[in-house]
C-alpha cells in the first residue's frame, strides 16, 4: 500500500451486530475488520452501544499502530424494505472514532 495516512471507514450499522471495516482509499485491502460480536461474550450484547464503542476503540487502536492519520467514515444502515434508520451501535461507534 503506497500511502496509509488516509483510510476509508465503512461502518455498516445493522440492529444485531454493527460492522466497521477500514480500507484503503480504493477499497480493495482490508487494513482492519471489526465487528462488535467479536467484543462481547453473550450473543444478546452484540448490538449493544457498548460493544460497537469497544470494537470502535480496537479498530482505532490499529489504526495508530499503523500510523494512520486520517479516516473518511462512510456510514451504512440496513435498506431495501428494511428501516434505513442505523442501528443502536452506529452512533456510538462514529462517536468512539472521533475520540
């Protein structure tokens, strides 16, 4: 990867678990994939704000390792003849990054 001090944030805010999953700017390498299920233990906490704020933190821990400076966040609720409202975890997530 030529330039890794901007990356793509994909946070796909669904009402059972919350994905969030950093590209590069084409979006085609995966640098980091985070769900929020993978921080809790009980499967009924995995749509929790809670836990997409730990996967958020992860996700953000990675990404200062990797020495990357900037994110452009693309924020996704489930559609089609769904809500296309995000789910819980969505704004807390968003709100764990900016941090």
């Amino acid at each position: 990867m030529a330039s890794k001090s901007l990356v793509v944030v994909h946070i796909f805010a669904s009402f059972n678990d919350p994905l969030i999953h950093v590209t590069d700017l084409s979006g085609r390498e995966t640098i980091v994939r985070i769900t929020s299920g993978m921080k809790v233990q009980a499967d009924r906490d995995g749509s929790a704000p809670y836990a997409a704020i730990l996967a958020a933190h992860d996700v953000a821990q990675r990404c200062k390792e990797l020495g990357i400076t900037a994110m452009h966040v693309k924020l996704r609720a489930t559609c089609g003849n769904k809500t296309k409202t995000p789910g819980p975890g969505a704004h807390s997530a968003l709100r764990a990054l900016v941090r």
